[in-house]
C-alpha cells in the first residue's frame, strides 16, 4: 500500500492550506493509499524528517506570501538531506511529490513552479504537473473546498498514487540523484 504524507507549511494549522492539502488526501485514500497530515507549525523537525523518510509520496502545501512558499516550508527543504556532500541521508530522492499552494488571487500561481523546480532540481523527486494552486474563490469557507475544488484535489491525490507506483516500479526512476 502507498503511503502519502500531506505536509502543511501554513502558520497556523486548520486553514486554507489544510484544507487543500486534506483535499489531495482524500482522493490518494479513494485511490487505495493510506496517509498522514502533518501541519510544520505544530510538529518536531525529527518528527518530520521521520515521516518524510516512511512515506511513498508526499504533498507540499503553503499558502503563498511575497510570490512564493511559506518560510517554514522553506526551513524544511533547506534542513532535508539529499545524500550530497557528506549527508548520509535523502528522504525525498526516489519518491513521487504533489504540490499544492494557496493565495487570496490567482495573481500569485507562478509560485507553484519555483517549487516544482526546487523539489525536482534540488532532491531528484518526480513532481506530479500540473501543480495544484487554489485561490480564496476554490472554498466555502476558511476549512472547506468547494465542489470544483474538492474534486480537482481528489484528481490530485489519486494521479500521486499512479506516479507513486510508478515511481516505485521504476529502478531509473527511483534512483536519480541530485546532479548539483
């Protein structure tokens, strides 16, 4: 069974960003993974680095601010090994990843590919494209999607599970490295 990791670099947890990110989960769960959500305003960095070492695939969601992701999204990435220069580990290299990001307008979508280039340049992970960016009009209210939305998120986690298997069932695939 795959295992997805919903990560949420959202300052408080319980917002738009959840909401989405819990979005992609259902669908992987219809598609027959079991997943997690882990908000990093709330959880220890060797609770995190644990969980992303576990999982199969892994949804990063933050909101938006100053066109691009979330300061603590960014600390995460910048504290994750990836097997270069002396680091005995890489959690995400090999692995499938969705990303999923939110702001007030869609002026600030582009953001969804600086962190599509960090995760696939950076660490080696097979980033599922199209990236998923909600804006205020893709909810009900502050914790819920609307119909639109819900589905399209759900299209999301289920499309994680194929390119999670994929990923997995591929020697190439799953053993690419950082180059840099």
């Amino acid at each position: 069974m795959t295992g997805v990791l919903g990560v949420v670099g959202g300052p408080e947890p319980g917002g738009r960003t959840s909401a989405a990110v819990a979005g992609v989960l259902a669908g992987a769960e219809a598609a027959g993974a079991s997943t997690s959500l882990l908000e990093l305003s709330l959880a220890e960095p060797a609770d995190v680095a644990a969980a992303l070492e576990a999982a199969d695939a892994v949804v990063f969601g933050s909101p938006v601010y100053r066109a691009t992701y979330s300061a603590l999204l960014k600390g995460l990435l910048e504290g994750t090994e990836r097997g270069k220069w002396g680091e005995t580990t890489a959690p995400l290299q090999g692995k499938a990843a969705a990303t999923v990001l939110t702001g007030a307008s869609g002026h600030h979508f582009l953001a969804v590919g600086d962190l599509r280039n960090v995760l696939a340049g950076f660490f080696a992970v097979q980033v599922l494209a199209p990236g998923l960016y909600l804006d205020h009009s893709g909810y009900v209210d502050r914790s819920t999607l609307t119909g639109d939305s819900a589905a399209l998120s759900a299209a999301h986690g289920a499309a994680l599970v194929d390119l999670a298997a994929a990923v997995r069932g591929s020697t190439a695939l799953s053993t690419l490295t950082p180059q840099v």
